[in-house]
C-alpha cells in the first residue's frame, strides 16, 4: 500500500473470486467497526520499528492488524485468516482508504480503523461528546466551589456548606459579589482561572486553577510592612480591587 489518499486491497487466493477495486471517495462518512482490546505500546517506537497497537475486526469478517511507525505514522494490514491481502499506510495525516469485494475498510490518521460492506447503510461518524470534569474545593470564606469544565465551557457553582446553591458564574457573567466576598473568573490565555477576593479584609485574593489547585495567594499590606505586598507587574502598588488578578507577589510569600 502507498502513502495516498486513495489505496486498495489487492485480492488474495483465498478470497472468493476477483474482484473490481475501486478507489473510495474521500468525502464519505465512516464509523467505527468494534475492536479487541489490545494492550497499546507505553512507549514511542524507534523510528521504522512497527509497534503492535490493536487488531480491528472487519466488516467482512476478516480483520486489521495496527502498527504505529511512529510519530502520526500507523500502518494496518489486513488480513484473511493466515493471507495478508494489503497494507494500508497513513503518515501524512489523512486518512488512507481501500476497498476489496464489496469490503471498505479506512485507517484514520489516529490509527483507529472503520469498516463497512457495500449494500449496508454507510454509518455516520459519531459526535464527539465533550464530558464534563469537575474540581470541588472549600473555600476561604467557608464555602464551596464545584470547578466545571463542561460541554459549554468552564463555570463556577457557589454553595454553602450545606449544599445550598449561591451563584454560578462562566466566561459571559463572570463575577458575582455575596456578604463581601467576590467570585471571579478570569480569561488567561487559554487558561481560565477562579479567584476569590476578600473585599471585607482588605482584598487578599486566592487564585486556583480548575483542577482545584491553588495556584496563587495574595495578600495585600502596608507599603513598609512586612506583610507581603500585591503589585502589579507593570511594577506600582496595585489597587486592592485588583486582587489577585495577574499580579506578583513581593516580600515573604509562602
């Protein structure tokens, strides 16, 4: 099999007849055929050495041997019982696609491989479903915060102790104030952080990321004291309504 979009299965003896082997268009919808679960390689082959993946079995009842090559590179051959009919290749990252029989079969460039038989409904891919992870952490003030990173982006779910829901915040109302105490999210980035601000005692700031981690703590004090100083990073003091947003910590931060 050649590295190309468009490949094919050579026959074999022991498939029934010969056949006609067409190229399949590259715009058709796939899904994926079930596999037996292999264990995958812990480590990244040495280059030109074919590590066993999985193998897939096809439509037709034969089956798809993966290798991964390295890299984006896999490889699949597809097999008869004991008879190799072809190598598929993909290292380029498209897709490489061959046809045999009546068989489709198609090796993605992430090394999973589909397969179907002509007269069947051609499946449809499936829709990939973001899954929610969560980060549930106690909070300064007392209370709790359920970290999402969900479906429809990150949010922030404020709740008492108790359970009873305060506040929920995300990228479109991404603050809320309750008894002193404000809730923010802020936009880094790519990355997305929570900070929690004491607006009662001064404005120290608690930032945490949404794995639940506390990834800054700031306190605010006195120029000339020595409780820690919150500056912003152009260098000045900053504004204790700042807290914690983007600001470096001077003097004994522990």
């Amino acid at each position: 099999m050649r590295n190309t979009r468009r490949t094919t299965l050579r026959s074999a003896a022991v498939v029934a007849g010969a056949a006609t082997v067409l190229a399949l268009p590259v715009g058709s919808a796939f899904a994926a055929s079930p596999a037996v679960p292999e264990p995958r390689p812990s480590v990244e082959p040495a280059p030109g050495v074919r590590a066993y993946v999985t193998t897939v079995k096809l439509a037709d009842g034969s089956v798809a041997k993966v290798y991964k090559i390295g890299g984006s590179h896999f490889e699949a051959d597809i097999l008869a019982g004991s008879t190799k009919l072809d190598t598929l290749v993909n290292k380029d990252g498209a897709a490489s696609y061959g046809q045999n029989n009546g068989l489709h079969v198609v090796l993605q460039p992430n090394g999973t491989v589909t397969s179907w038989m002509d007269g069947a409904p051609k499946p449809q891919p499936k829709k990939e479903i973001r899954k929610e992870s969560s980060a549930r952490i106690g909070l300064p003030d007392g209370r709790i915060a359920e970290l999402v990173d969900g479906r429809n982006g990150k949010r922030a779910e404020i709740s008492t102790p108790k359970g009873r829901a305060l506040a929920t915040i995300d990228l479109r109302r991404p603050s809320v104030h309750h008894d002193g105490w404000t809730y923010k999210l802020v936009q880094d980035g790519k990355r997305v952080k929570f900070a929690v601000i004491d607006g009662k005692g001064g404005g120290n700031s608690w930032v945490y990321d949404f794995d639940g981690r506390l990834i800054e703590k700031c306190t605010v004090g006195p120029a000339g004291s020595d409780a820690p100083r919150l500056v912003a990073s152009g260098g000045g003091p900053a504004a204790a309504g700042a807290a914690g947003l983007g600001f470096a910590m001077l003097s004994g931060q522990g």
